[in-house]
C-alpha cells in the first residue's frame, strides 16, 4: 500500500475531491492511518485554532491576548495621528501607543 505524504501551508486547502483516503491513505506520525472520521476531526480542530489565532500578533508574548485601551478623539486628532502614521510607514495603533509610552515614562513616579 502506497502512503502519500502532504504538506499543508497556509495558502493551501485541501476539499473532499482533493485525498482520497481510501485509495491514498496517509499515515500519521504516530504511525496511526489517518481515516475519514479522524480527518473530520483533525479539520475541526484546526478550523478552531485558526479561529483563534485571528488578528494582530500579541505584545504579550505568543497566544496571550494583550489588553486595550480604548478612547475618543476629536476629528483633528484622529487626522493628525493618521498622518503620523502614514508618513512614518506604521500603523495608527501604533502612533497611539508609542505616545503612551512616551507619557506614562514621563509622568510615572
């Protein structure tokens, strides 16, 4: 029996008419054959860990949410700010919060 080995990155999918498990079965590391009910469930888990690893990267350190902060501004702040950013090649999140470093650095006691 021949065994197929896949790569999977993370511009690849794979639908049903992609492997046939019967006719090209792939073994896992484990050694364990993969079938059709294991990859169903193997697709769930990674379909939710996807969904989890939605979004920026953390500023905590990797699978830790970092906290927000949240606040309005005036329309003239809000431009001066996306200036800054586009000028500077960043994102205006990140204009943000390098101000609020810069202020809690200078006023914490």
């Amino acid at each position: 029996m021949k065994t197929n080995k896949y790569r999977v990155g993370p511009e690849a999918t794979i639908s049903d008419d992609d492997v046939d498990l019967d006719l090209n079965p792939i073994v896992l590391p484990s050694g364990k054959v993969l079938d059709n009910e294991a990859a169903a469930v193997l697709g769930e888990l990674v379909a939710a860990r996807v969904a989890r690893n939605r979004g920026r990267p953390s500023l905590t350190h990797p699978g830790v949410h970092s906290p927000q902060v949240s606040s309005r501004v005036n329309p003239e702040l809000k431009t001066a700010i996306e200036d800054i950013a586009s000028r500077d090649g960043i994102r205006p999140a990140d204009v943000v919060r390098q101000a609020l470093q810069e202020y809690v650095a200078t006023h914490s006691d």
